[in-house]
C-alpha cells in the first residue's frame, strides 16, 4: 500500500484565494518544500508531490529526493462563460507543465491534451465554485469530462466532501441525461464510475498528510501514478473543520509578517506577539507567561532599551493597545475558563479568539451608544469604526466558514437528479429572536409556534443571547452575551450583543439548513451574518415597527427615514419576509419589495384558554371596579359559570360551550352575579407610549369629565406607567397577569381598546375577542385587519381624539350591541389553531 497526500501547497503558491489576504500581498502559503517533504514522510506519505497554483518551482527545490513527482494546481475556464474549475495535475513533466499552460483558457482542450498524454488528474474542491460562478451544467460537464474528484479535501468541513460525492456517485442514465443536457460526450470509459481521491489541501503546514490517497500494490511512483490515472485507489484521513482552516490561514499570515519583520528582532513588541501567536495557536492562554519567559524579555528590552519606549507616555505602540485588554485580571480568569477541559487545540484557539475580539468589540459599541444618547452623531459613528481592522483581523474565521448558498446546490440536486436528498433537505431550522421569556406578544407568538410545531415532528430550535433565561418547555438554545446595553429613549428595554463566532460554529457544527430572523437588532444581524457565511436560507418576520416606534419616540423625522433605510436593508437580505396583516404587505410592496416574497404570518390561538366561561363577575369589583346592585337571590339559579355562558352567548344545553374545564379555582370568583354600575373599558399590552396611550386617556379623561360610567382597566407594565397613572388616577393597574388570571381579566371586562398605530399585528387583540369582548382599534396598523367594522367591534381613524371617544361613548351605552358583537368577535376567532397555523409555517420555507 503506497500512500500520498495529492493536495498541497508551498510558498510557490503566490496568489491566495483569501481576498484580505491578497490585499496585503499575503501568498497563499508559506511552506518550505524541504520541511514538507521532511513531515510528510514522517507521516507515512510514501511518495510526495505539491500542487502549487499554476507552479511546478516547489516540486523542483526537491525533485532530486527519493519518491518525489512533479504536479501542479491549473485553473481551467470554460471558454463559453468564462467559469473557472480548479484541477490538480501529477507526475508531469517540465515540458508538459508549459504545454498545460498554453491551454488552459479551455477547459476542453485541456482535457483532451491531457488524455493524450496520459497524465493523472482529477477534479479539485469542485463545489467551492458554487460560491461565485459554477452552475449545474457546469457539474454535469465535469461529469462527463473527469474520472477523478477530490471526494475527502482535508482543508474542507465533511459537509461540502459529502455533498461532492453525492453529486458525483452516478449511473449510466445520470451520464446519458447529462450529455443530452449539455451537448457533451463522456471523454472516458464507463463515465459513471468516479475515483474519489483525497489530500489535505494544506497551505500553512499544519495538516498535510491528514488526508491523503491510497494505491495498492505499486513500487514507485510511476506505478502509483499508472494505477491511479487508470482508476484505482481510495481516499482516506478525515475532512477538515472551519476550526482547522482559520488555524491553517493565521499559520500563514503570521509566518508571512515573520519575514517582513527578519530585520527587526530587537523590537522587544514583536517578540512578545509571535511569543503569545505561538500560544494562540497551541490553544493556550496568549496572556500568560511563565516566571522565566517574563525575566527574559525584561532583560532583553532593558539590554536593548527598548523597555524605556514601550513605556514613555502617550506611546501607542502594539504592546499598549493589547495590553489594555490583555492586562485585566477578569480577562485572563475568563480566558482560563474559555479554554479549560477542551482537548482540540483548533476550538481552544476558536474560544480565545472570540473572548478577546467579542470584549473588544463590545468596548467600541458601548462608546457609540453613549455618543449617540449625548446626541453626537458623528462622534458615534467614529466609534464603531475601530471595528473594522477587527474583522479584518477575525477574517480567517469568516473565511472558513464560508459555504456555497445551500439554495443553489438544492438547485443543482433538482436539476440533475429531480430531487434533493436528505443531506441538503431543509429540515432543521433555527429561529433567532432578542426576546423569548418576556410578556409581549413576539414572545408568545414564538412561544406557541415552536411548541406547535414541535408537536407535529419538526425540528425547530429558538435561539437567543440572554444574560438568564428561564426554563421554557421548548427547544432552545441561550448564547451567552458578551454585554447587554439599554436602547436610546427606551431605557428599559435591553438588547444583548451576541458572540457571532460561536453562533457561526454553532450552526454549522449542528448543520441547520435554515434561519428564522424575528429581530432586527443585533441578535437578528448576527443570525443574518451566520447565514450568510454559511450559505443559509433566511427568513425574516416583520414582528414591529420600528420606524413608527422611532418616530413617536424620538419625535424625529430623520430618525424615522434611517430607521426605514435599514429596514429596507435588513429585510432585503432575506429569501422570504413574513409580515402580520395584509396593511404591511402592501406597506412593503409599495417600499419596492417583490410581492411573491412577502407573506402573510400564519397565526394561531387557544380558544379553549381564552374563553367567555372564564368570566368572574368579581374579578374588577375585587380591584375596585364599582358595581350597582346584586342579583336577586331567587335569579342565582342560573348564575353558575356555565349557565351564564349558554345564557348570554345562546348555547343550547346538549351542545357543548368549548370549555374542557372549569374555571381554574386560582382566581377568588364568587357564583354570586353582580351587575357594575361602571363599564369596564380594558387595555392589555407594553404600557408605553409609542402605543398612543396618551391619547387613550385623554379619551377617558374626556369621558369621565362628561359623567360618563367607565372605568379605565390596564393590564401590563412598561416605561409609561407611571405617567399613566398620573393622567388617570381612577385606572385599574394591575400590572402583568398570567395564566387563568389573565384570561378572567380578559373575559370580565365589557369591551377593549387598543388605539396603536405601531402593532404590526395585535395578540391582545384576537384574545379579547376569544374572550367574548368586542373591539375598538385604530385604521393604521395591523389590527384594523382583524376586526369587522360594525360587526364585531369599531375600527376609527387614527390618532383622532374625538373619533376614539366617540367610539368609547358608543360601546359604554349599548350593552346589547355590546354582547352581540362579542358574540361576534368569538366567532370570528374561533377557527384559529395553533396546530394548523404551525404546518402552515413549516410548509412555507422550501423543503
């Protein structure tokens, strides 16, 4: 058995495929062929060979060893569209390597040449070409053209390897179908039949020979090379992992600014950093030295003098700005902690890299939030540009991540085999939201949809980055934050700064296949980063809005148009766009959306919880809603819950009123029925003023002004409440409810109100009317959608004082309108299911 890794590179390799890299002249390797020739073989390689970009110069330094052959890596173009394929070459000559340069502008005549003359080649990383040019034909062409495909790439996650194999494991009708497709003929016998062979792709020195190709009973390497062109042979050693690759790019930026710095090695600076790079790359703590390595730089600095630079005041050399951070005893206990029980030194190097940039760039964030709560928008924006070099510097993570968009090769599996396999079926899904355990309605609608669909079998997780979250009864997955910090002029809602890296990791190494974006703060941007490095579908749901938010808020017209310039841009990312009522998916086709990407957000209810029955005659008198007069005794007959249900909602007796329980014995509700002397007018929801709560109460304020027998009732808390309790001092505040409470709240009032303009939808809404109670909304927003004007409540113009009261006015006076149009609003819910709204939900993203 005659092993060698057909896949590397050296510093003959000149232009990286890294575009950072090539903007700072970085080569796409700085491997010494003699020392690779040296691990190889102590690796167990029996013959070695490199395959430089377009260079045969690597393989020359050493040919006069024993077991070496001349190979090379071409980039061959299609000639009728200009894609680019990458193919390995081995045991060429001198000669043969300049004829393969001359004609490799196309693909098929390099193909032919190489036939011709007999030389082993195969098919390099193909799928890596779906990230720019590469198309199905392109796949089938190759097909058609080459027996050999790299089947196990050692630089690439076992994703990609797998897929290419799936693509490349073919029968005699995939070869017929795809030259009738192209035009292309098979260049070579029984075409179905792939050799998939394997080598490390290694630029930096630090996997070579991990994977390699295995030929069987061969002497030397002309017999290797004979057997393989001829199609024997397997690929062995493991895939690689983004962890691996970003090590194997640092290796080779960081032995590239080695020898840009051979002429200053006294700068006692740049001792210090290649000391603490050598630790970043073992996976150790890069900010602790021993007792010895400390005494040997202070001698060498005060030697050389350079101590007495790296600390003069206002010196901004390197030292200084790493030793800010590394410096904090909190830094180093964290990065201990990071790195403590993991054995892979590639994820021990992922931890420390994403501690120290994640704190970095946390610091620059917090700046720009302070400057733009002074109101220094300029000053804020000089904030954030630090973060720039920071990416630049984290770009090899990035990199390695990066994967062709999963859309395009379900893509190539339909159109060249009429199906998509499980590998790349959509079927585990991961759903990115800032708010998951608090009471608001994003919550709930998240809350109910994942336990639905979870229910039915699906694979569905949410994702959040919470200081604490508590324990829900669905999947879920909390990434620690690197900070929280409050917005401008909402102080008390807080956002947390996720860790993008280890949300990247997180969704490859768990292979989700697509990502659910219920925010766009800095938890949905992260999402929307992960699944752009990872090639991920996307969808989007427009939950708020924010352009109105920001606008009431801020009472600024230019904030409002940002606002909506980065919504524009947010949700123009994604492949699909879920909004709440047919009112914003007219707002975003008008905004210039395609109308066959925005949707309606399926929406359930549990009809069952909120319910009539769970109405409790004592549940506001208790509170101090006023009541009038106690029914007479000989009347109680018929005031059991149940009964007063049937009566008053016309429930024959041998039909069931949808109630599988009795009111939950929690809530102190008397059978004894007392009629209020006051109609109790209920608001539920953020007690917070971008949801026109001032104009709420004035309308109550002008109401009671005229006598009129209302009682304002709230339910919720928010920033605003104290205000509002100053505005109306005869309010009922209760604060939060949960649970059968909140349900009696909901059912014991007369009717609700909601006078918001910025709810893009309304669950307090479908809740009241589940709960029997009619409804009184604004004509902008979502919840005009949900209610019949006229027949199951009021819809009256925005933002109109008098509109509102009048509409208030109309409903306290009609008690008989009232409970018909209660009766209404039920009916109009009561089809809702959470179930259904579920499999609507799942069968909307492509499988």
């Amino acid at each position: 058995m005659s092993k060698v890794d057909l896949h590397l590179h050296t510093y003959h390799s000149k232009r990286s495929s890294e575009w950072l890299l090539r903007r700072l002249d970085v080569p796409s390797s700085m491997s010494k062929p003699h020392d690779l020739y040296k691990k190889l073989r102590h690796a167990g390689m029996d013959f070695v060979t490199f395959t430089d970009y377009d260079s045969i110069e690597g393989c020359l330094e050493i040919a006069h060893l024993e077991g070496v052959f001349l190979s090379e890596q071409v980039t061959a173009i299609f000639p009728e569209d200009g894609c680019r394929v990458s193919l390995l070459l081995w045991g060429i000559t001198e000669e043969q390597h300049r004829a393969v340069q001359q004609s490799k502008e196309n693909i098929y005549e390099l193909q032919s040449y190489l036939a011709k003359e007999e030389i082993a080649h195969g098919v390099a990383a193909p799928l890596t070409g779906f990230i720019d040019q590469l198309q199905p034909l392109h796949l089938m062409k190759l097909a058609l053209l080459f027996r050999h495909i790299e089947g196990v790439n050692g630089r690439r996650p076992s994703f990609l390897n797998e897929v290419t194999r799936f693509f490349f494991s073919l029968n005699p009708e995939d070869i017929e179908r795809f030259s009738d497709k192209t035009g292309v003929g098979p260049t070579h016998e029984e075409p179905w039949r792939k050799l998939f062979f394997g080598g490390s792709d290694d630029h930096g020195g630090t996997m070579m020979g991990r994977a390699y190709t295995e030929v069987h009973g061969v002497k030397n390497a002309v017999e290797f090379l004979d057997k393989l062109r001829k199609g024997h042979g397997v690929a062995h050693g493991p895939s690689g992992s983004p962890l691996s690759l970003a090590l194997d790019t640092y290796q080779v930026a960081f032995s590239f600014a080695k020898e840009r710095w051979s002429g200053k090695k006294d700068n006692l600076g740049l001792k210090l950093l290649e000391k603490a790079f050598g630790r970043f790359m073992e996976g150790r703590n890069p900010t602790i030295f021993s007792a010895s390595e400390k005494w040997s730089f202070l001698i060498q600095g005060i030697a050389s003098g350079k101590i007495f630079e790296m600390v003069r005041s206002g010196n901004h050399s390197l030292w200084k700005e790493l030793s800010h951070s590394l410096a904090d005893s909190s830094m180093k206990a964290d990065l201990a902690r990071q790195i403590d029980g993991v054995k892979d030194p590639s994820r021990r190097a992922f931890g420390i890299a994403n501690l120290l940039a994640s704190r970095l760039a946390y610091r620059f964030i917090i700046q720009f939030i302070s400057q733009l709560k002074s109101g220094k928008l300029l000053e804020s924006i000089q904030m954030v540009s630090p973060v720039v070099p920071l990416v630049a510097v984290l770009s090899p993570y990035f990199y390695a991540f990066r994967r062709p968009p999963l859309k395009r090769l379900r893509q190539a599996a339909l159109a060249m085999f009429g199906q998509v396999p499980d590998l790349l079926s959509n079927r585990r899904r991961a759903w990115f939201t800032d708010t998951l355990d608090d009471v608001n309605g994003v919550s709930i609608t998240i809350q109910k949809m994942t336990a639905a669909t979870v229910e039915q079998g699906h694979d569905l997780t949410v994702m959040v980055s919470r200081m604490e979250v508590k324990d829900l009864e669905i999947p879920f997955k909390n990434f620690e934050p690197i900070g929280e910090f409050e917005l401008p002029e909402y102080e008390l809602q807080k956002l947390s700064f996720p860790p993008l890296l280890p949300i990247i990791d997180y969704l490859e190494k768990e292979k989700f296949s697509e990502i659910i974006i219920s925010t766009p703060g800095p938890v949905g941007l992260g999402a929307l980063c992960a699944a752009k490095v990872l090639g991920l579908p996307t969808v989007g749901i427009y939950h708020t809005d924010f352009p109105q938010y920001v606008r009431i808020l801020t009472e600024d017209g230019l904030m409002e148009t940002l606002t909506w310039n980065y919504m524009h841009w947010f949700y123009s990312q994604m492949d699909m766009i879920y909004v709440n009522s047919e009112h914003y998916r007219r707002c975003w086709v008008d905004r210039g959306f395609p109308k066959e990407k925005i949707h309606i957000f399926p929406r359930g209810l549990d009809t069952v919880f909120f319910h009539p029955q769970k109405r409790c005659s004592t549940f506001w008198t208790q509170r101090g809603l006023e009541p009038a007069f106690k029914v007479a005794e000989a009347d109680e007959g018929q005031g059991t819950s149940e009964r007063r249900v049937r009566n008053v909602y016309g429930i024959p007796e041998d039909s069931s009123t949808g109630v599988t329980k009795p009111f939950a014995a929690s809530v102190d509700c008397e059978d004894r029925l007392l009629k209020s002397g006051e109609v109790g007018a209920l608001y539920v929801g953020r007690i917070s003023r971008e949801k026109n709560l001032d104009l709420l109460a004035a309308a109550f304020r002008r109401l009671l002004a005229q006598g009129v027998k209302v009682r304002p009732l709230f339910v919720g808390n928010g920033p605003y409440l104290s205000t509002m309790k100053e505005l109306l001092p005869e309010g009922l505040f209760v604060g939060s409810l949960h649970g059968e409470e909140l349900a009696a709240a909901y059912a014991s009032a007369d009717f609700f109100v909601f006078p918001s303009t910025t709810d893009t939808f309304g669950n307090v809404v479908i809740e009241a009317q589940a709960s029997g109670l009619p409804v009184i909304v604004s004509d902008v927003g979502g919840p005009k959608d949900l209610v019949g004007h006229e027949k199951d409540g009021l819809i009256t113009k925005a933002l109109d004082l008098d509109a509102l009261t009048e509409a208030m006015r109309y409903l306290i006076k009609e008690e008989k309108l009232r409970k018909a149009w209660g009766i209404a609003a039920r009916e109009r819910v009561s089809e809702r299911d959470w179930l259904m709204a579920a499999q609507i939900f799942w069968e909307g993203s492509q499988e």
